[in-house]
C-alpha cells in the first residue's frame, strides 16, 4: 500500500509537469519552493507524533511510565499498519505490542489508546466550530451553507464523542448487541468477552484522576497545532497566499470527519481529497498552491510510514527480550 502510494504520488508529480496547462504552474512552484521552511515544517509535523504519544502516557496506568521516543515509534508503526488494511488496525496493533513491551494488559494499552483517539477527535472538532465561529473566513458565498451545515455537523458529532467516551457502557450494550448476528456461538463468545474486558478497561481510564484527562487534552491540542504549523509552514515555503483560520479550520474539519472514513481501504485518498477542497474553498488558496500543500502533508505522512516501518522491525526483534507483560484478564 505505501508503494502503491508513492508509486502514485509522484506518477502525479510527473504527470503534472509533463501536462501544457500545468508544465508552467509546476516549474513556478518548484523555484519558489524555500526548503528551509520546508524543512521546518517536517520539524513541526514530527513534534505531533510526540505530543499523540505524551497524550497516550497520559493515560495509561500510573505504574505503567513508558519512554516517550518509543511510544513515538509505537505511534508512527499504527500509522504505517493503518495504510495496510481497513480499520482501526493500526491501534491494534500499537495497544498489542505496548501490551508486549511494558507491563500493561491489553485491555488497559487498548483502553488508553482508544479514549486518547477518542479525546483527540473530539478536541480538534471542537477547535474547528471555535474558529468557524470566531474568524471570518474567505468562503464563496455559494459554498456558506455547506460549510456551515459541515461545521455544526462535525461539532455535534465531536460532542456525541465525547459523551459516548465518557460513557463507554452505552458502546458495551451496542457492540453486544450486533453480535446477535453472528452464527458462530465460539466465536460470539469471545468476542462477548473482549468487549466486556475492553469496556472495563476504558471505565477504569475514565475513572482516573482528572488531571490526567487535563494533561492529555493539553497534549492533543499540542498535537494539532503542531500539524496546522506545519502546513502553515508549508505554505510559507511555497510563498503562497493563505488565510491562517483557513488553515486551521481545513485541517480541523479534515481530521474531525476522517473517523467516517476510516474503515474503507485508501480511506487516505478520502482525506486528501476533503482536504485538498477545503485548502481552496475555506483557506484562500489557488488550486496549485493547494494541490501542491496536499502533496507535501502527504509525503511526510509517507516518511513517517516509513519511520514506522523501521519501529515495526524494532518492535518484534525486541519483543522476545523484554520480561513478559501481564496476561489479558
């Protein structure tokens, strides 16, 4: 999927700067392309990565204090497992081998992630309605209402999400519900099992001290605004025109509306697209500058895959050498 990605992305590149209409538009782009600013957006983009893996310490167990460069890792090798397949495979996979790795069950590293995925959808849907409704931003008149009905929707959902968080037991009754429809009785059972080890898992995050749950909203605000800095950044090194609360709300509303787009495969294109309409629609931007911004995010997206990739290698050569974590249940 990674190399399907690339093999795509820069097929694009090429493709663009072959085509007539578009052969000057590239160049032009090219040469005011200032890649110190370039560099200083990736800079910016990284601190995310480790702000998302303070916010998932935050809240695991207290006894559970794991080093924050490899929960770095275990965060870029979700992303890299979310390219491979449908789903919330990616944290999955990073809960099961912190699981491995530290002494934390399964259910206690899945819980932690969840509610952290969980509290960081719902700050950056909140920041986004905060800025749609307190900034003017450079909308076309004929796409208002959309982008109104889009905001509102998407804050009303980030609250949905947060009250089911903090409710996790109206998940339980749903989840085991649904599994009315599965035939294999083994099977139900297991999985009847797994929700309810999970779901205690989550009560008892959600049951911890306040602070906790402060501290980790701190750091999904850092990990946003390290994202819209670096497409900020990004822009600055194309020295294109932008609008800031633009910027800001086009990432805001992209990654608040991405949870709809998750469980499809190359739900990334789904994202890029959103996010490539809204660069021109809401930030201010021509549809060069905007295509070339989307490019860029994606790219570092891929080098942190890449990243991923070498924690993955990491993580299972390791696994065998650490003392064994606790058993589920």
């Amino acid at each position: 999927m990674v190399i399907i990605t690339i093999l795509v992305l820069f097929s694009l590149i090429g493709a663009l700067q072959t085509l007539p209409l578009t052969h000057g538009v590239t160049d032009d782009i090219l040469e005011r392309l200032n890649w110190a600013w370039l560099a200083l957006s990736c800079v910016a983009m990284s601190m995310a990565f480790i702000c998302m893996a303070a916010r998932w310490r935050a809240l695991m167990p207290e006894t559970v204090h794991p080093p924050l460069h490899e929960l770095t890792g275990l965060i870029c090798a979700g992303l890299l497992l979310n390219y491979a397949a449908p789903g919330p495979v990616g944290e999955l996979g990073a809960a099961w081998f912190a699981h491995k790795r530290y002494p934390i069950t399964l259910e206690a590293s899945l819980a932690s992630g969840i509610c952290a995925r969980l509290l960081g959808l719902m700050t950056t849907a909140i920041l986004g309605v905060i800025i749609w409704l307190a900034f003017d931003l450079p909308i076309a008149e004929s796409h208002q209402g959309l982008i109104q009905s889009s905001a509102i929707l998407i804050g009303c959902g980030g609250l949905l999400i947060g009250v089911l968080a903090a409710f996790p037991k109206q998940w339980q009754r749903f989840l085991l519900e649904t599994l009315r429809f599965i035939p294999h009785q083994g099977l139900k059972i297991r999985l009847e099992r797994a929700i309810n080890r999970v779901t205690d898992a989550v009560s008892q995050v959600i049951n911890q001290h306040p602070m906790r749950y402060v501290r980790a909203v701190l750091w999904s605000t850092g990990a946003h605004s390290s994202v819209i800095l670096g497409i900020v950044l990004a822009a600055v090194a194309l020295n294109a025109p932008f609008s800031l609360a633009g910027l800001a709300f086009t990432y805001t509303m992209t990654t608040a509306a991405a949870v709809l787009l998750f469980a499809f495969p190359g739900s990334y294109l789904g994202w890029d697209a959103l996010f490539l309409g809204l660069l021109i629609t809401t930030a201010g931007m021509g549809t060069a500058e905007a295509t070339a911004i989307a490019l860029i995010v994606r790219l570092q997206q891929i080098v942190y895959m890449g990243l991923g990739g070498f924690s993955l290698r990491w993580l299972i050569k390791g696994i065998e050498k650490q003392p064994k974590s606790p058993e589920m249940g």
